[in-house]
C-alpha cells in the first residue's frame, strides 16, 4: 500500500498511470485499486495484494514504471507497512 498526493494539475496523469498499473497487476494476477481518501480528499491511496507466489513460480515487478511516475507527479509520497506486518490485537504476533 502506498498513499500519496499529487501536485496540484497533475489528477488526469495520474488517473491514466493509475489505470495502467491495475491492469498490468492485474495481467500478473495481482488486485490492485485505488481510492480518494475521505479525510483528506488530496490524498489518493493504493493498494496491491496478490498471490503469495506468482504463477509459474518465478518473482517478477508487479509494476514497470508506474510507481516512478506516480512519485514524479507527487508532492508527498509514502510506502506503507501492510496491516499483516503489525500485531492487530493483543497477544497476535502479526
């Protein structure tokens, strides 16, 4: 997951990578989508969960060079930790 926020002008690029990288995740079998956050409506977030191992066994980018152009046309730009990465409740290791 990353959330980040585009420089002002820059929407329209960035919903026609943003369509690009869902469906080159989603020709790898990979779901990947994105939404305007609704406590800060400049923020746009995306999300990418896919199969623990891709088909036919071999790693590959989910992405060419989407993530490059998102960050290019942002103004803040943050990778996140997936919430599996964090204990969720007490006693959970993660």
């Amino acid at each position: 997951m990353l959330i980040f926020e585009p420089v002002p002008g820059a929407e329209p690029r960035v919903d026609e990578i943003l369509v690009s990288a869902r469906r080159r995740a989603e020709e790898s079998g990979w779901r990947c989508w994105g939404y305007h956050d609704e406590i800060h409506p400049g923020e746009i977030v995306l999300f990418v969960e896919g199969p623990a191992a891709p088909p036919g066994g071999e790693s590959a980018a989910v992405f060419g060079d989407e993530i490059q152009q998102l960050q290019a046309l942002a103004r803040r730009f943050e990778p996140v930790r997936s919430l599996v990465d964090y204990p969720l409740g007490e006693g959970e290791d993660g």
